[in-house]
C-alpha cells in the first residue's frame, strides 16, 4: 500500500546490526521472535478487537481497501 517504503542496502545493513543487537539481548532474557505486518484490513482489525477509534488509524490504499495499522505491537 502507499506510504510504505523501500530501503536500500546500506539502510538495511545498519537496520540489521540494530535488530540483531536488540533480539540477541532480548533473547538473552527469554524472549521469542515475531514477525507480524504493521497494518490489516481495518474490518479483520476491528473484528478482533472492537471499533475504538482512538486506537485505531485508518490508511486507504490505492486499490480502495481500507486499511488500519496495528496498535497492539
């Protein structure tokens, strides 16, 4: 969806030196690694966890399907 971005490799290189700091630490006390998209379908969203319009912002892509980012991560 717009307003999404690419980086490139010298972004990602220190974006990786980074999170692996950060997962080797938590790691370190007990954590599990997750991977989840950042936004949903706002109608799954609102599904699962209520219409509460202040936790809740709403983005449209392109191809009109309205989008919510996920505030619980």
């Amino acid at each position: 969806p717009q307003g999404t971005r690419d980086y490139s490799p010298k972004q990602m290189a220190i974006r990786e030196t980074v999170f692996n700091a950060i997962i080797t630490c938590f790691k370190r006390h007990g954590a599990e690694v997750i991977d989840t998209p950042v936004f949903e379908l706002k109608e799954t969203l609102t599904g699962k966890y209520g219409e509460d319009s202040k936790l809740i912002y709403d983005l449209k892509d392109q191809g009109g399907e309205l989008l919510s980012l996920r505030y619980d991560l």
